[in-house]
C-alpha cells in the first residue's frame, strides 16, 4: 500500500513536535509519543509528553491570556475565530487528509470532519453577536433587574481518537467566543492532528497580536488529563471518551466543585417500521454501522425490525455488506479503512467471541483481513449479527463495526427495546407514518438526546446541541443554546431611587 503523504509538508508537520506554542518550549520533556498510522503502520510523527512543570507553566500562560481575551469585546473574539475558519478553508485538503491517515476514517469523513470545525467556527462568528441575557421586572419601585453572562476561563478540552479535530473545535471555538481561553488534551491514539490544528491556530493568534496562552495543547495519557481534572485553575472541563473515563472525570471535577461538561458512550439504534423507505433504511444504516469502521459515538449498534419484514431487511443488508470495499481509507473508491489500532482490533474479536457465547447468530461473519493491502494488521471485517436485546454484549458499546439485528411487532415494544440500554446518545426510527413518527419523538419515545426520522443515528449537524442522557453523560456540545456551559450566569439588580426597599416586603428601619 504506497500512500501519498505530501499532506504531511502541507501542514509543516516536523518528525518531532513539540505541540505546546505557549511560550514554554524551553522546558524539556523526555518522553514522547510515537504516532503510527493504522492505514499502513508508519511512523507518522512523536509528539512530546507534556510534564507536570510544562503543565503549570501553560496553565499560568492561560489565566494571564485570560485577563487579555475575556475584556476583548465578543464581535472581536469571533474575527479571531472567523479567520481561524478561512486558514481551515486553506487548509481543507492536507488536514483531512492527516485526520483520514492518522486515525483511519475514509477520506470523505476526514474532509468531512474538517468542514465541521469550519462550520462550527461560521457559526461561533454570529453567536459573537447574539450571547444574550434577560432583563425582568423589579417588585421594588425604581429598580432594574437584569442578567448576563460572563465567561468561565480556562476550559479543559479532553478529546477522543474518533473524532481527532472536530470535536475539540466544538467546544474551542464556542468558547474562545464567549471569552474562555482553552487547554485541549487530544488523543493519545492522534496526537499529531492535534498539533496541526494548533499550529494553524497559533499563526492567525500571532498574527492579530493575541497572546498564544488563548489556545494551548498539551499531549500524554490519561495521566496528563488528569492535571485538568483536578485543577482548581480549570473550571469547566469537557471530556468526550467512554463511559468508564467519564466516570472518572466527571468524580474528580465533582470533588473541587467544578463543572464538567461530559459526551460519553453510545448504544444506538434503528427502529424499521412495517412501512419504511428500503432505500432509506439501507443508507441510514449502513453508513450508521460502517463509517469510521463503527468507531462513532453516534455509530448505529442495533437494528430493531418490525417481524412482518424482518427477512427482507436482514437480506437487504447482507447484500449491501457484501459490497463493501475495505481499504487505504485515502482511496476514496473505498468504504471502510482500518480500525484505530490493534487493540482495538483484539476488542472486536473479544465482542464477537462474546456475542456468540451469549448465543448470537452471525448471517455476515466477521475476522481480520490479511494480505496485501492489510499489513498493518488493523483492518476487520464489518459483520452483522442475530441477537437479543437482553444479551450482555448488546447492552455494552463495542466500539467497532458490529451491528446486531432483533425483532419487535409494536412500536411500544420497539421503543422499550431502544431505550433498555444504559446509553442514550442516538436513535433514530424509519417510518412513512406521521404519527408512529411523532409518537417517537414525544416524551414517551426515545430517551436518547438525539431522535431522527428517516435518517440514521450517526451524522449530526453542527446547528443543534449535540449530546445525550443516561451513561452518556447528559453534556452538550456545538449548536443552540450550548454556549451557556461556557459561561457564568450573573443576575444584577440595579436600584435607581433615593430609598433602599427591600425584597419580600421585609421592613428593617434603622
């Protein structure tokens, strides 16, 4: 597999980073990060590991940035991010290109993902304008009550592999807009994404004479996330991962009384109607069970199927997979690349040997291809399996492309099946009936923060807050309302009379 990487000399990516542009490069770190590609197993780049001493001294790059940013009027943040969204643009190709060779996610996801961060930042430049408060009436004669919102300052960013640039940009861009300056840890699993992204930002911010403690990077395990997780210094911090990390975050943030903001786990499913659109039902989930070799949050887990056409799908599908080209995922002939890295392989083979332990039946077998094209040994088979909702291993999220099939013959029963999982990230049902569709949608439907109609679990908008309930972690991020996580609520009460009333009536005469 001979993969261009020219892409690489776009970005101006060195063999070693240092990744932190904050003023502290002096400082030595010994260890690094080693970033090998699952498409075909090079050595893509090392980033170094940042010590507890780089730490401190970006944290304290950060809060003196902050002083600077939060008294920049919001309009002025948002030309920041609005030129940080043109140098994305320039951009576009070699980035997605990294994000697709890094991580493993086909091409037009990598460049796919790169537009979200450009649509993120067109939408942070208008919400510069629009972070409104309230004003309300006094019961006190002569005053005036009103709120506002003022940013929090450091936010810690702690993002995933599957996502290597969007989702920081979710969080960042919003935000950098509301007057917070950002600490972003990203995957261990694609840390040169993350200094790309950085290196491109850091430029627009020399450019506009804003200190470079605005943005900053800092690269290692868990052990480096940490430092955010229990530093008093970092009030907000929005981890996206699993389950099990959000747990621990989540209870570290709580013990210093801090906030987290937490997108988690998924265990999403598909109800198909009696009366479903088949080409609809075959996009939706297809690329909900395959794109990013299964490894989305949002990716589709289950397929719920009305028994009356339960055959005709279940053969529909067998037939699409079969189809399927696995490969370079920088072949845009392609489907489906590698998953991230060979324990992630393991994990698929232990979710299958699972599965058919707990009685599953496989009508599209899985395994690990091999030969030439697959030497990096990352690369598996899409399969699809009978199960029961019930099972073990269906009520858990094997973050790989696994898909389970199940049968129902009411909508009531299909909705219980749906939501009788501890996730609830996305849904989605297929209908040509209004009112099996509202009644989805309505309060006694799906319990997941996102329920789609006629469309499939994965793919979300940057325009509505993206997030979900249960172990999922109850955050949101991007669009809407969102950007009051990032803030701080303050009520004010202005009183403009010769006399001092007090609330409630209350007499206090001196």
């Amino acid at each position: 597999m001979a993969t261009n990487t020219d892409f690489l000399k776009t970005l101006q990516l060195e063999t070693k980073n240092d990744g932190t542009w904050t003023g502290v490069e002096s400082m030595s770190s010994s260890k690094y990060i080693a970033s090998y590609s699952p498409v075909d197993g090079a050595l893509i780049g090392e980033v170094s590991v940042t010590t507890k001493e780089q730490y401190e001294a970006i944290i304290a790059s950060s809060k003196a940035a902050f002083k600077t940013w939060r008294l920049m009027p919001a309009p002025q943040r948002g030309e920041i991010v609005r030129q940080y969204g043109e140098a994305l643009r320039e951009n576009k190709d070699a980035l997605g290109r990294l994000v697709s060779y890094e991580m493993g996610k086909s091409l037009q996801e990598g460049w796919g993902e790169v537009q979200e961060m450009i649509d993120i930042c067109d939408f942070a430049v208008g919400l510069s304008r629009q972070l409104y408060g309230l004003t309300m009436h006094s019961e006190r004669p002569a005053h005036r009550m009103y709120e506002q919102w003022h940013p929090l300052g450091i936010v810690g960013i702690i993002s995933a592999f599957n996502f290597p640039v969007a989702v920081w940009s979710w969080n960042s861009m919003i935000a950098l807009v509301c007057g917070d300056v950002c600490v972003w840890k990203p995957s261990e699993k694609a840390p040169m994404c993350g200094v790309a992204c950085q290196k491109i930002f850091t430029d627009i911010l020399k450019r506009n004479n804003v200190p470079e403690g605005v943005s900053c990077l800092i690269n290692g395990d868990y052990k480096v996330g940490e430092y955010m997780s229990k530093d008093h210094n970092v009030p907000l911090v929005s981890a996206t991962g699993s389950t099990r990390m959000g747990k621990i975050v989540a209870a570290e943030v709580a013990s210093r009384l801090g906030r987290s903001l937490l997108e988690l786990g998924g265990n999403n499913a598909i109800i198909i109607t009696e009366n479903a659109d088949m080409d609809v039902v075959l996009t939706g989930a297809v690329f909900g069970a395959v794109g990013t070799a299964g490894q989305r949050c949002t990716s589709t887990r289950r397929l719920i199927i009305h028994s009356s056409i339960y055959d005709k799908v279940k053969e529909v599908m067998k037939k699409a997979y079969a189809q399927i080209r696995i490969g370079d995922p920088l072949d845009s002939h392609n489907h489906m690349g590698p998953v991230i890295d060979k324990d992630a392989v393991q994990m698929y083979l232990n979710a299958i040997e699972k599965a058919k332990g707990e009685g599953a039946n496989f009508i599209v077998e899985g395994g690990v291809l091999e030969g030439t094209g697959y030497e990096s040994g990352c690369y598996v088979k899409p399969c699809i399996a009978e199960a029961s909702n019930e099972m073990e291993i269906v009520q858990s999220e094997t973050f790989a492309p696994i898909l389970y099939l199940m049968k129902y013959n009411t909508l009531e029963e299909a909705i219980d099946m749906q939501n009788n999982v501890p996730q609830g990230l996305s849904s989605a049902i297929m209908t040509d009936s209004l009112k099996q569709a509202e009644r989805f949608l309505s309060a006694a439907g799906s319990d997941c923060g996102i329920a789609n109609v006629n469309i499939g679990t994965s793919g979300a908008e940057i325009g509505g807050a993206f997030g979900g309930e249960k172990e999922t972690g109850g955050g949101r991020e991007s669009g809407s309302d969102s950007w009051k996580a990032y803030m701080r609520r303050q009520t004010n009460t202005i009183n403009y009379s010769d006399e001092v009333p007090l609330a409630q009536g209350i007499k206090f005469d001196l």
